[in-house]
C-alpha cells in the first residue's frame, strides 16, 4: 500500500529545498530497492535531511530497520520537523540524531545489510564516512549513496578510491557497491 505525502507537507518540503520532489529521484531510489533484493534487512541512511529517501526505502517494504542518521543542525528547524512528520507512519523509521562517524559506533561490525550515503558531499566527509561505516556492513551486504555525478567530484572521488567503480549508478545518480563476500 503506498502513502501518499500531504500536499501540506510536500509545500513545506519545497519551502525549505527550494524544489519540489522530482519523478526521477523516486525512480532511481526504487529501482536501487528493487537490485537489492532484500528482505526483512537492517539499513543506515547518514543523511537524512527532510526524510524523502527514508520513506522510498520503508515504502520499499525490503527493509525491518531503517536507521536514520543526521545532524539536522546545519539545516533549517523545519526540516528535522518534516523528517520527523514524514516518517511517522513508518515504525521501522528510528531516528538517530547525531554525526555520522560518531553514530557508526553504536553498531557492531558486520550488523548491517545495507548503507546508503547522502550527507556532507565533500571529499574527506564521504570518505570518512565510506570508512566508518563499510566495516559496520555484512559481507555480501551493500554500501551506497547519492549524487555520483561530476557536480559533486568529492562524491565520485571517495567512491572511486575507496570502493572502485561502482556496480551501478542509477537515474537519480544513486550509487551501489557489493560488499565482497569472506
């Protein structure tokens, strides 16, 4: 069953972004859902912003936990309100408020099916955050994220190095990894 966003919310949303939702960023995201090919799993999203992504992936009905990682102290207050708005009706949504490499702590290695990065965009941010968070995934997990596009070198640059090319990038310029297998 899908949700629909209220148009009350999705007015705030482009408010605070300066942009309405676009077709193909949902696309991308749901396509990258559906390459998974997971069930009842365990992810992190660092970046969560206004919570659009959390609720494409709890939609997705793939995942059991979805950890939402984000600071919301760089951002307007409204946007952690939309966040917390948007993915109420999701009890699979848990909201961790905090920085990404400290938040990568509180799990332990190899807990994770599935990370999906989309926070600070600069080089030695996604690679910190790539490093922090690729032990925490399973072997034969998924590491992944957003904007791998030359508008954000930083972002092609940490994959690059750290993970190779990825497996695929998606329309909406989302990135996927597979975690080798031990």
């Amino acid at each position: 069953m899908k949700r629909r966003l209220p148009d009350k919310q999705k007015r705030l949303y482009a408010k605070i972004t300066g942009r309405r939702e676009v077709a193909h960023q949902r696309a991308g995201l749901e396509a990258l859902t559906r390459r998974l090919k997971l069930e009842g799993a365990v992810m992190v999203e660092v970046g969560s912003y206004t919570g659009e992504s959390a609720e494409i992936f709890a939609k997705s009905g793939s995942f059991r936990k979805i950890y939402c990682v984000d600071p919301w102290s760089r951002t307007p207050t409204e946007a952690e309100s939309l966040f917390d708005k948007r993915t109420k009706p999701y009890p699979e949504i848990l909201k961790l408020k905090g920085r990404s490499v400290a938040a990568s702590r509180q799990f332990s290695n190899a807990s994770v099916d599935f990370v999906y990065i989309d926070a600070d965009h600069r080089y030695s941010a996604v690679k910190a955050d790539i490093l922090a968070w690729l032990p925490k995934v399973k072997p034969g997990g998924w590491i992944g994220g957003h904007d791998y596009r030359w508008r954000f070198k930083g972002v092609i640059r940490a994959v690059d190095e750290e993970l190779g090319l990825p497996l695929r990038v998606f329309q909406d310029s989302s990135w996927l990894v597979k975690v080798p297998k031990l």
